[in-house]
C-alpha cells in the first residue's frame, strides 16, 4: 500500500510541476519601479498568482530594440506572455503568430487601420479621457490661481486623450460656473526623465498653475516632486510633514500646490500633495486576459475597449485629499460620470476638439 502510495504523490508532483501555468509580463522601458504602468500592470500579474495559482516571471526592457529578444524569450516557456505598452504593438503582431500555442495579452496595444489581431492574442485598450474628464473637472474647481496644467510624456494617441479629457473637464467646469481656469500644457517628449518633468512642473507652476495634470510615466514622478516641493515651501513645513499639518495649513492658507497622478493610485506618493490621480485599471486588465487564457474556451482575441462605464477608468478615492474637498465637488463629479456612462456626456478624446466641444445642458440635482 505505501509503495502505492509513494507511487501516486511522485506523479501528482510532476504532474502538478510540468502542467504548471506559466505567465511571464513583460515590460516596456519605462520597467517595474515606474510606480506607474508597468507597476499597475504587474499588480494584476501578482493577483493571478495568488487567485489563480499560476507561476509568474518578468522580464524588462531597457530599450526599444529588446521587444523582439524579450516576447520571443518569454513565449518560448510560458502559456501566457503580457505585452506591455503601446510601443510593442508591431513587434507583438509579428512574434504572437510564430507561438500559436502561446496566448499573448497587449496592454494599452491597439492595432493600426488594416493591422490583423493573431488569433492568439487579446488586446486591453482603454478610454483615458474618461479617466482625465473627473481629474479636469476638479483641478478646475480646487484651483486658487485660475490656471493648471498639464504634462505629457510622448503625444501618442495614450497621453493625448488624458490631456483632452483633462481640458473637457475644465472647459465643463467653466460653462456650469461661469468661470474661466486656463490649462497650461507641455510634452516632455520622454517618459523616462523626471528631472525633466519637475522642471517642466516648476515652470508651469511659476506661471501660474497650481495643479499640474501628468500623463508622462517615470518623467511624470519629476511633476509630483514639484507639487511636494512647492507645497511643502508654501506652508514652510519640512517635506516629510505629516498630513494633519498638511491639511491644517491647507485650511490656514487657503492654498495649495498639487499635481494630479496617472495610471495607477499615486496619490500615496506625496500625501497631500497629490490631489488625485486619473486611473487606467491596467492591473484588471492583465488579470482578466489571464484568466481568460486558462480556459480555452473563454479565449477571445480581438480588443476589449475599457471605459467609465465598464469600470476600466476611475480617479482615486483621494484616501489623504478628500478632507480637503468640499462635498459639493463630489456629488457634482458623482453626477456628470452618471451622465457619460448612460452616453449623455460625451468626451472629446482629441485635444483638437476641445475648442469646438459644446457642452450639454445640465442640471445638478441637488
């Protein structure tokens, strides 16, 4: 009986060991440590991992030409490889078909006019100006100044619909209050400086602006050490300050210095100074794919567009800044993502459209 036994607990070990669904993420140079979209993304990674039991790897990119090495690397010994970022979609479509047994998930990777998606690979695209429209909106309402602003990475199609839907919830802003806040806007053309980024920031912020929007990944980390820093110079306070003193002299003064994150929760990296941030659930994305790709019959290829009204774009529940927003804000922004899931409000993703966007007619209901 024991020599049975021993028998069937060796093959249940390789059986468990060999049979083992592998996913493998890999990253765009921006890497892990972005705290912006690689991170959010590997956040789903880990989550699959712990739900649903599968062996995880990565590996980085240091520089575009490490794509093709890596998917191909990574699609050797694994069942599921995660794409990640919009500057793979060429290199994707062209090594997910010499893996047809591999299913290869893009985030953020959109094929272009005429481009066929293989049938091993879905793509996760999403509406980040339904992300930015909140993020607008309340930048306009908690400004001190009459002006914000607005940092870009690279202008690809991904980081100019924030800036547009940034601006239409300015503009929204304006029409329903009779106001006229300003949007100051610049591209850093990079997504890999942050010394570039806080500079563009300290310029903006020199101008005028007391909010600065970015959309920028690790160069955008530059914009939220300015906001820190001007704020923390505001209320002479040392930069590590606790929030209650934060919010006390928020109160006391009357102002204050904020930039507003992107991609992920990144409000926890500078408490007080990061208003909110303007969130792509790139993590759901990855884990959904996953899932989807452990049952074959649940596979689709194809692209799966992520907005407002599937969940797939949010701002943050603002965890160390809402003491600092009057509720009003809240229910007017409450009620206008209301508006855009049921089609009412509709978001300009193209910053060109912005000047002839006409706001609805709307009525709070309150």
């Amino acid at each position: 009986m024991k020599k049975y036994l021993s028998i069937f607990f060796v093959v249940l070990f390789l059986f468990s060991t060999t049979f083992a669904f592998k996913v493998t993420m890999v990253t765009d140079v921006g890497g892990l440590g972005d705290k912006s979209f690689n991170d959010g993304t590997w956040q789903g990674v880990l989550r699959a991992r712990d739900e649903l039991g599968v062996e995880i790897a990565v590996i980085q990119s240091s520089e575009q030409t490490d794509y093709l090495p890596n998917l191909s690397n990574a699609a050797r010994d694994s069942d599921v490889v995660i794409a990640v970022g919009f500057m793979m979609t060429d290199v994707l479509f062209n090594v997910a078909p010499q893996f047809p047994d591999t299913y290869f998930v893009g985030i953020d990777i959109e094929p272009s006019p005429g481009q066929i998606i293989p049938s091993n690979v879905v793509c996760y695209v999403f509406n980040e100006h339904e992300s930015s429209f909140p993020a607008g909106y309340l930048a306009a309402m908690m400004s001190k100044t009459g002006k914000v602003g607005f940092i870009g990475g690279v202008p690809v199609p991904a980081v100019t619909k924030f800036e547009a839907g940034f601006k239409a919830g300015v503009k929204v802003y304006n029409e329903l209050h009779n106001e006229n806040i300003q949007v100051i806007s610049g591209y850093a053309n990079t997504f890999n400086e942050p010394a570039l980024g806080k500079n563009l920031a300290l310029t903006q912020m020199e101008n005028g602006a007391d909010i600065v929007f970015h959309a920028a990944g690790p160069t955008g980390n530059g914009v939220i050490d300015a906001a820190k820093e001007k704020g923390s110079n505001l209320y002479n306070l040392p930069p590590n300050a606790p929030l209650e003193q934060i919010i006390d002299k928020y109160y006391e003064l009357d102002k204050n210095f904020y930039a507003i994150g992107v991609d992920v929760d990144q409000d926890h990296m500078a408490p007080g100074y990061v208003l909110t941030s303007a969130m792509k659930r790139v993590d759901t994305a990855a884990f959904e794919g996953i899932q989807s790709a452990m049952s074959v019959r649940t596979f689709e290829s194809g692209v799966f567009r992520l907005g407002m009204k599937e969940d797939g774009v949010s701002i943050t529940p603002m965890k160390y800044t809402r003491s600092m927003v009057p509720i009003r804000y809240f229910v007017e922004i409450e009620y206008l993502k209301k508006l855009i899931k049921e089609g009412k409000l509709k978001i300009p993703s193209d910053p060109s459209k912005i000047g002839s966007f006409e706001v609805p007619e709307i009525t709070f209901p309150y």
